[in-house]
C-alpha cells in the first residue's frame, strides 16, 4: 500500500504520454535556463508524488553533443491553475552502452 505523500512509480499506459511530455517539458526548459542544446531521448524511469498537485521525479535520456547522457528532472504540476514548472534539473552520468562485446 502507498505511503499517502510519498513517492511511488508512475504507472500505466495512459500516463506514459504525459510523463513523456513533461520530460520533454524539462529538457526544454533546462535549455532556455542554460542556453544548453540537449535533445530529449527518451524515459528512463519516472515516480510521482502528490503535494499542492503532483510532483514528478523523471529520469531521462538526452543527447549532448552527440553523447548520450542521464538526466534527473523534478517537475512540480497544478493541472487546474494551468501550472507546470521545473524545479531541478541534473546530470546523473552517461547513457548505459547499448554495445555488448
């Protein structure tokens, strides 16, 4: 059983294009803020907590300079106030190879 508060997986199908969108959302975002070229990839992972609205913690990947690299994104959603911001944004390390030997 959930904690009510805590942070739990992101879970189903429906939700998978909105957890999309705000990673989207958060590499947009990170390179207004730091004049950055990051192009999103894909999610890695995602949870969500609820506070005043939502609180998603997406793991994503990006592709800087041609390496693709793993990001953490904290992103605090009000759906009825139309709100959505970016709260954090950083560099985990380097995407897993997918080349095994």
């Amino acid at each position: 059983m959930a904690t009510v508060g805590g942070i739990h997986d992101s879970e189903g199908s429906q939700n998978k294009l909105e957890i999309d969108s705000l990673a989207r959302f958060a590499v947009e975002e990170h390179n207004k803020k730091e004049n950055a070229v990051l192009d999103f990839t894909k999610v890695v992972n995602s949870k969500e907590q609820v506070v005043a609205g939502t609180m998603y913690y997406i793991t994503l990947e990006a592709t800087d300079g041609g390496k693709k690299k793993v990001y953490e994104a904290k992103i605090w959603v009000k759906p009825w106030l139309n709100f959505k911001e970016l709260q954090e944004f950083k560099l985990i390390g380097d995407a897993p190879s997918a080349v095994s030997a």
